[in-house]
C-alpha cells in the first residue's frame, strides 16, 4: 500500500526487474495475494502503515489456518509526536492486534 514511511523501499521494488510490484486497493487484498504466493512456492511482502492494520484482521486470522507465511513491514502511527490525532487508537493497538490474531511481531 502506498506509504511514506516505505517510501524507499517501494521505489527500489518498482525499479529493481527481478521484482513483481502489485498496487493493491486494500490492505486485505495483500494477505490474499501473498497467500496465493507463498501456496505457489513464491515470496513476498506486504507493506502497509499500522491504520492498514486494522483494516485486515480477518484476514488476517487466516495465516494460522491456512498455515501460509506473510511477512509485513508495518510503519508505525500514533507514537509521541504524530500530528494526527486519528492515528492515535491504531497505533496503540497495532502489536496487541496482531498478536491476537497469531502474528508473531519484532
């Protein structure tokens, strides 16, 4: 998902020719794509800010079930300083989210 804080990863993915860059219209489409990927022996990764987050939780409880693998960068919200106050409650629960749904976070 676009991002600034993936800002330079995303342009090193779209310049790199040995990478397949998909623009998703949501974040849920990721973990669906990637478990499409990971089920066809591919990899990949999903980048999205912590606001995505909550946007995917169902899908998200399908990783455990369907026993695929799904590594996210997840750009962090809400942490001292943001000047957004709507980011707030998600960045809070952004890892207790996760967690909730069997993501093991770093």
């Amino acid at each position: 998902m676009p991002d600034a804080g993936h800002r330079i990863l995303i342009d090193r993915s779209l310049a790199d020719p040995e990478v397949n860059a998909v623009a998703l219209t949501t974040e849920e489409e990721g973990v669906a794509l990637l478990a499409g990927a990971d089920l066809g022996g591919a990899r990949g990764v999903l980048l999205l800010q912590c606001s995505g987050v909550g946007n995917c939780v169902n899908m998200l409880s399908l990783t455990r079930g369907g026993r695929f693998s799904l590594l996210a960068l997840v750009s962090m919200r809400g942490d001292f300083g943001e000047g957004n106050p709507w980011q707030y409650p998600m960045g809070r629960a952004t890892q207790p989210v996760l967690e909730a749904m069997g993501v093991i976070c770093l």
